[in-house]
C-alpha cells in the first residue's frame, strides 16, 4: 500500500530532523585514541558500559577544557559534567596524541584539532548517498567549531 502511494512521485517530502547544539566532546582511550563527538550525548551513546567499568577511557572533555564524567546507570553510559576546567590539560593531551591520530593543525587548540577530526570522519562516513539525499541526511560539509565558539 504504502509504495502504491509513492508509485509516480519524483520527491518523497520529509521532515527535516533538527539538529543538536554543537558541544564537541574529546574522549582519549587508554592506548591514546582519541574519539571525538558533536555532543556528550553522542559519546554516552557510543560508549559501552563494560569499557567504562574496565576503565577504557582515561579523559573526556569538551573543546572548551570542562572534564566530562562517565558515569553507570542501569548499565547505561551518562556524561555528566564535574564543572572543572583543565584546558592547559586538555592542550597537552592533544599535542602528546597527534602524531598517533593523524591530524596536524596546531594540535594544542582543541577547536583546530576538532575541525580536522570532523573533518576526517566527513570524508570517511559511509554508505554515501546519492547526493540529494546525503545532504539531507549529513548536510553540506562537516560540521565546524569557530574560534568564538
């Protein structure tokens, strides 16, 4: 039934999905990856319950240097933020980690670094639409931090 109601139509409308405010959030594993989300929500989302518990991740941050806590509830991974700021910290990490994760703007600013990882994972994501449809899915480009941000 449902194909029969598109049978013959070129668009399919959609409703466009909003979208998050941009909080990029930095997580360093203990082997010194370093993962890097559009929000906190998205790395407790990514983030199992078992490697928190094995102690997997040794740093969360946001891009401004506020440390981020992963905490178990029901098996499920929250990210909770402790109001510390160590962004000279946060700096140091980066700069100690570029050459292992491969990005090379000026590794001690967050937000270069951020902008370079975003966008990495932009040219990697997969599967690729036609074009149409990955702008709607995935936008025009990766998405961007500005320095005021």
């Amino acid at each position: 039934m449902f194909g029969r109601l598109l049978a013959g139509h070129r668009y399919i409308p959609t409703m466009p999905r909003p979208e998050p405010p941009l909080d990029p959030t930095f997580l360093i594993t203990r082997d010194g990856d370093v993962e890097l989300f559009k929000t906190p929500q998205e790395a407790a989302g990514w983030v199992e319950a078992v490697d928190v518990e094995d102690g997997e991740y040794t740093d969360c941050f946001r891009v401004n240097g506020e440390r981020l806590e992963l905490d178990i509830f029901k098996e499920e991974v929250h990210v909770r933020p402790t109001g510390t700021y160590d962004a000279a910290f946060l700096s140091q990490r980066l700069a100690e980690l570029a050459e292992r994760n491969a990005y090379t703007g000026d590794a001690p600013d967050p937000r270069t670094v951020a902008n370079e990882v975003f966008a990495h994972q932009w040219k990697r994501r997969w599967p690729r639409w036609p074009k149409s449809l990955d702008r709607h899915l995935h936008g025009d480009g990766p998405p961007r931090i500005d320095s005021a941000t």
